[in-house]
C-alpha cells in the first residue's frame, strides 16, 4: 500500500530521489497518478506554500521542493491519462512585454502547478498579442501576468486591454503581481486578482476559479 505521506515528507526535505523512487513504488502497486498527484505531491507543494508564506522557508527551499516534485511529476506526466490531464485548470503565466525578470513568476508557476492547475508559461518579454494568441491554443481558466520592474507594469495594462478587446472578455480571469505591483494598481487596471507573493497566488487563484 503507497504511503502517500512519505512522498509528501520527502517533497517537504526536497529530497528528489526519494520523491522519484516512492512514486515509481506507487505507480508499480497501481495506484492512479492523479491520486498520488493530490494526496503525495500537491500535499507535500501545500505545507511548503504554507511556511513560505508564513516566512517560515524561503525561496531557496521552495525551489528544492519544486525540483522534487518535477522528480516525481517526471514519472506520473506520461501515464496520466488524456482526461485527468483535459480535467486540471490551465493557467497560463508570462513576465509581461520589455521584462526580464523570471524568478518570481518562475515560483508563481511551480506553487501553481503544485496546487493542481496545468501551468502554460510564456517566459518572459511577453507582448500583449502573445497572451491572446496563447489564450486561444490553451484556453485558460485565468492569465497570471507579472512584472518586477515600475516601467513594464504599464505592459499589463496594454495586455489586459488586449484580452478585453478580443473574443475572450469576460472568458477569463486575469491576475497581476510583482515587487512593485500593488492592490491599487491591479483595481485600477481592472485585474481580476492580485497576489503580493507565491503562496497567496495560488489562494487569489483558487478563489477566482471557485474553488475556495
Ligand atoms: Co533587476 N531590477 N533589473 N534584474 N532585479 C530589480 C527588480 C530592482 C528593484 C533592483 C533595484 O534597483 N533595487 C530594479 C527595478 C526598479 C524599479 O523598476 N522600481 C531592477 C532593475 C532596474 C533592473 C534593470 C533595468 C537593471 C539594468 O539593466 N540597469 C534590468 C532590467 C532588465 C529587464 O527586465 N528588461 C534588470 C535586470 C535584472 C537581471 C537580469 C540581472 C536579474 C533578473 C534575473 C531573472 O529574473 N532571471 C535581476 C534581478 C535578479 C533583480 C532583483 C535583484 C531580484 C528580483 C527577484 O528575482 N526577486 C530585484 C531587486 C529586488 O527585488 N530586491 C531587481 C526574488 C523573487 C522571488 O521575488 O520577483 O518579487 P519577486 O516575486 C515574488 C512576488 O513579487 C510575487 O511572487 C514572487 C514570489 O513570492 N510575484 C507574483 C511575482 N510575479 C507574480 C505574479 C502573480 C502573483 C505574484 O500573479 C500572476
């Protein structure tokens, strides 16, 4: 019997082989990838969203906790099957257009996959026409646009009316964040949400999605 526990206490330590060598155990006791998704890594992804956000680890052990989960995710992608993976929420991520900063839409991504959504990531220098156009291939439940520095913060702007003139106004949410990024600014520009950090995304997202 797969001790889902034990994949979640190897993800909380970031220890990547182990997380890989239990979810192969798994899968070899037949137990479904979508159930050890949830109960092994997406449990383990939650505690670290937690301390994270309590300021209990940092960002270095968030990124050791994610590379553990790809471990374990590696084994699980090809096996799941065309619906679980139709079924999980796309969000769809970018740095917005002149941007070049990754590392924090690079964590809001990995929280994101961690809580179960199909993560889309545009990298970064995103222009406006990019997210539309990858709206359309993905269809995504919500667009998670970020940018760190007070010059692009206008690109959101730009992009969000981008996606308000096309076809999918009112079809999707759009949620902003990064260092200079504030709660004011994401109500002026009509964003659907706003986050100040990883952990909170993903609660902003859940919530957006009516699933919190
Ligand atoms: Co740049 N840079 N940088 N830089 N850089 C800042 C942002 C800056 C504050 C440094 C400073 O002057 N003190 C400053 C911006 C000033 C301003 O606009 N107010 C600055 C500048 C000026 C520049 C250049 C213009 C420098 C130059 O060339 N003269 C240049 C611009 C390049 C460009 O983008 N076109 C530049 C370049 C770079 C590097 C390439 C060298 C490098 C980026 C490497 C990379 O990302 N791959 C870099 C770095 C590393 C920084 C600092 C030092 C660190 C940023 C970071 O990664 N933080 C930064 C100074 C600082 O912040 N102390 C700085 C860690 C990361 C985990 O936090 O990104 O805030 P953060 O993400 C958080 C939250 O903001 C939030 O969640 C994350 C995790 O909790 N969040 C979201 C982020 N996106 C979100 C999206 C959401 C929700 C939450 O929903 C969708």
């Amino acid at each position: 019997m797969a001790d889902f526990t034990k994949i979640s206490e190897a993800l909380i330590k970031g220890d990547a082989k182990t997380v890989k060598e239990l979810t192969e155990q798994a899968v070899a006791e037949g137990i479904a990838p979508g159930e050890i998704i949830q109960q092994g890594l997406i449990a383990g992804m939650s505690v670290i969203a937690e301390r994270f956000k309590k300021n209990e680890i940092y960002v270095p052990e968030v990124l050791i906790a994610a590379r553990a989960m790809h471990a374990g995710l590696g084994v699980l992608k090809p096996l799941l099957t065309e619906s679980e993976t139709e079924a999980a929420e796309v969000f769809l991520i970018g740095t917005v257009k002149g941007d070049l900063h990754d590392i924090g839409k690079n964590l809001v991504a990995m929280m994101m996959e961690g809580a179960g959504f199909r993560v889309v990531d545009l990298g970064v220098d995103v222009p406006p026409e990019k997210f539309v156009e990858a709206i359309r291939e993905h269809k995504p439940s919500i667009v998670g646009l970020s940018a760190l520095l007070t010059t692009t913060m206008v690109a959101m702007k730009d992009t969000l009316e981008a996606i308000k003139a096309s076809e999918f106004k009112d079809k999707v949410k759009v949620m902003v964040g990064g260092a200079p990024v504030t709660q004011n600014y994401a109500d002026e520009i009509g964003a659907d949400g706003y986050a100040p950090d990883a952990s909170t995304a993903v609660d902003v997202a859940k919530k957006l999605i009516g699933a919190a």
